[in-house]
C-alpha cells in the first residue's frame, strides 16, 4: 500500500495526517486558517512549493461543498471587490517579494497583521455599510501580503469581524473570497510546474483526511456560539503573526 506513496516515508505521512485533520478542522468551523497551520509544518519537511501546490489542491477541490453552500449566504458587495483587489495586488506583493529585502518585509508584516488583532480586541467596529472602493482596497492589502508570504487572511478577517455581522456572513465571505481569489494562483502555479508526482502522491493521503476534518469542523461551527467563532478567529491571525515573526525562525523553520 505505501508503495503509492513511495514519495514520503510512512511515519511523516503519518505526521502530515495529524497536522492536516487540524488544519481541516479550523477550515470547516471557521472558514479559514487551515494554510497557516499546515504550511509552516509542512515547509519545513519538504519543498516548500510541493507543500503550497499539495495544499491548494487539496483544500480546493475538498473545500468545495464549503462554497457552494457559502454562495447563497456571502455578501457579494463587499466580496466580489476584494476579491479583484487580492487578485491584482497579489502581483505587486510577489514583486516585493522578488526585489525588496526579505526581512524588512517580514517584519513589516508582522507589525501589519499585529496591529490589525490590536485593533480588533480594542472592540473597534466599521460602523458604515462597507463601500466597494474600501473592500476592493482591503482585499488589495490582502492580496500584497499573500504575495509576499501567503499570509493574505488578516485584513479580510479584520475587515468583515468588524463589521458586526454575524459569524455566519463572515464565514461565508471568507470561503468565497479565498476560493476566488486562489483561482489565479492555480493558474501560476501550473504555469510554473509545481503540480509534480509528489503532490499527486501526497494527495492519496490527504483528501480523505482533509475532507473528513472539514466535515468534523463544519458540524461543530453548526453547534457553536457565535462568540466562540470570534475568539478562533483572534487565535488565528495571533498565529500568522508568530509565525511570520522573524526573530522565532529556529523555531519553524
């Protein structure tokens, strides 16, 4: 049986698989965050493009019933222009990336995502009906941010959290925006060939255990109290503030 995935030795599939349902299981309750804990654990046992492309795959073709079901309940106003600012400003942001200096970018990340959970625990709320030219430029800010360092959730999680719509639109706006917005990734990252045979490895092992994880993660949002959704999504963005810290590399990386 293991021969079909002759790729990766058995106790690291093992490994992947525990991390994986995790990850799944923050996807389905939440509708984000399953990349910032799979990713940094997964980069750093094996390239990090075979992780990202076994990733997208994955969480593209499983999260689907997601967002379908999310269609009908999204806020397509505020959506749909964050979702054209992410896709044209995610190439700004890999531009950065490619000519601008790694660690300055890395903290000025850090203090971008930190600053928004600042602001977000303060209690302060977006009072007004978010306007297109605002959601298209929350979504660009996302969009720069997930082309330097995949890190794109935050200002989108901020934005619709304080907004003081209820858990259930918010989820909702999240699965859409990320399914839209990973549709150009796809695109770059067949271009580039990173769909290799260790991917389609990697996913005879992660499809039944992702899907089974968002199944677990979705059932449980649908017995949650809304102020539990909250304190997750906190939880989150604090996560991708640690990790994109550059001072704690030793400890993922």
């Amino acid at each position: 049986m293991f021969e079909l995935f002759s790729s990766f030795p058995p106790d690291l599939l093992l490994f992947l698989a525990g991390v994986l349902f995790v990850a799944g299981c923050v996807r389905g309750f939440a509708g984000f965050g399953a990349g910032m804990i799979f990713m940094p654990v997964a980069a750093s046992v094996m390239l990090p493009s075979t992780a990202a492309a076994a990733f997208l795959f994955i969480d593209g073709i499983v999260a689907m019933p997601l967002v379908f079901r999310a269609l009908r309940q999204c806020d397509w106003p505020t959506v749909l222009p964050a979702v054209i600012g992410a896709v044209l400003f995610v190439h700004f942001g890999a531009w950065l990336l490619a000519n601008a200096d790694v660690l300055v970018l890395r903290w000025s990340i850090f203090a971008i995502v930190t600053g928004l959970l600042l602001l977000l625990i303060s209690g302060w709320r977006y009072e007004n009906k978010p306007t297109r030219p605002i959601s298209f430029g929350v979504g660009a800010v996302a969009g720069v941010l997930g082309g330097i360092s995949q890190v794109s959730g935050p200002p989108v999680v901020v934005f619709w959290l304080a907004s003081a719509r209820e858990p259930a639109i918010v989820r909702a706006n999240l699965i859409v925006f990320f399914a839209l917005a990973s549709i150009g990734t796809f695109i770059a990252y067949i271009l580039n060939g990173f769909f290799t045979l260790q991917v389609f490895h990697l996913l005879i092992m992660a499809i039944p255990v992702y899907a089974l994880a968002i199944y677990a993660g979705s059932k449980g949002f649908s017995r949650s109290k809304p102020t539990l959704y909250r304190k997750l999504a906190y939880s989150l963005i604090a996560l991708a503030a640690v990790t994109s810290m550059p001072a704690l590399d030793p400890l993922f990386r």
